[in-house]
C-alpha cells in the first residue's frame, strides 16, 4: 500500500471513495443530514478549494482505497473527509493515512465527526484522540468549522490526546 497526496486528476476516485465510504453513515445519522451523494463532486471541489489536501491510501494495483484530508485553519490543522472503500475497511488503510497525516503537521489537531458515528469516534481514540464535551466543543466547531448550525447539535470534536496535555 502506498500512501501520497493525491492529485487533481483523482477527483472522481475521491469522490467514488468519500462516497462509498459515506454509506456507513446512511440511517445512523439524522435524515436531514443525510444527503445522496453524500458529497456532490461539486461539494468536493469546493472544500478542496477551501484548502483541504487530500491523502490517499492506494493498493499496489494504483486503486485508491481510502482518503482522508488535512486543512490548515488559523491556529490548528482539521482532519477532514476521512473515508475507506467498504470492502476495504478493516484493513488498518484509516489509521495509516491518520497517522501519515498527523506527521505532516506540528499544530494542534482537530477532528469533527457526527455524535452517532460511534465507530468514528473509537477509531479516533484508539489513535491518541480524546472527544472534548459541551460548550468547548460547540466553540471549536464555530471557530475552526463552516457547518451549520444544526450540525454543530449532531457533531463532536476530538483532539490530539498529547496536545491537550493529557
């Protein structure tokens, strides 16, 4: 497997990965968050415009398997849109891009993640993250996020275990 930054002609991989991935989400989160695509291509764009640079995973074949973005906001880096092909989750794709990510940055980092994804949330803190609770949380989703505000109620965010000082 390999991993590298990915390119502007991979956009439609992306696309196909984030959503295929996405379909983990269908049913847990609430309906009016859920979108079909989850992410239009035009949604995609635009968030890479917005400055999220997105890793992938690939097989030694070239397929993309998995993606996950880094986006630098103020003072902290967001790990952003990070999703695995369905048929190859499991395979430890997430937790290699999370920590090729995390080497790439010596700011705090941040992760956003819907409430009712518990598996998202596990995974996160089995890799050194930690959920920050209440008003904290709802202060960073305003400050480092652009999301509205409903679902500001149904995300949570977790941070780097170390840079919190615990």
């Amino acid at each position: 497997m390999e991993i590298r930054a990915c390119t502007t002609s991979e956009v439609d991989a992306i696309f196909d990965v984030v959503n295929d991935g996405a379909n983990a989400y269908r049913g847990v989160i609430p309906a009016d968050r859920w979108h079909d695509p989850y992410m239009p291509r035009e949604e995609l764009v635009r968030e890479i415009a917005a400055g999220v640079v997105f890793s992938g995973a690939f097989s030694d074949a070239g397929q993309l398997l998995g993606v996950m973005g880094l986006q630098p906001v103020k003072d902290v880096t967001l790990i952003r849109h990070a999703y695995t092909r369905t048929w190859a989750q499991g395979r430890g794709i997430g937790g290699a891009l999370l920590q090729h990510l995390v080497a790439q940055t010596d700011r705090p980092v941040l992760i956003g993640t819907w409430t009712a994804a518990t598996w998202a949330i596990r995974f996160y803190e089995r890799h050194g993250f930690r959920v920050v609770d209440g008003t904290e949380k709802d202060r960073l989703l305003r400050t480092y996020w652009s999301i509205p505000e409903r679902q500001i109620e149904e995300s949570i965010v977790l941070v780097q275990a170390t840079a919190a000082g615990t």
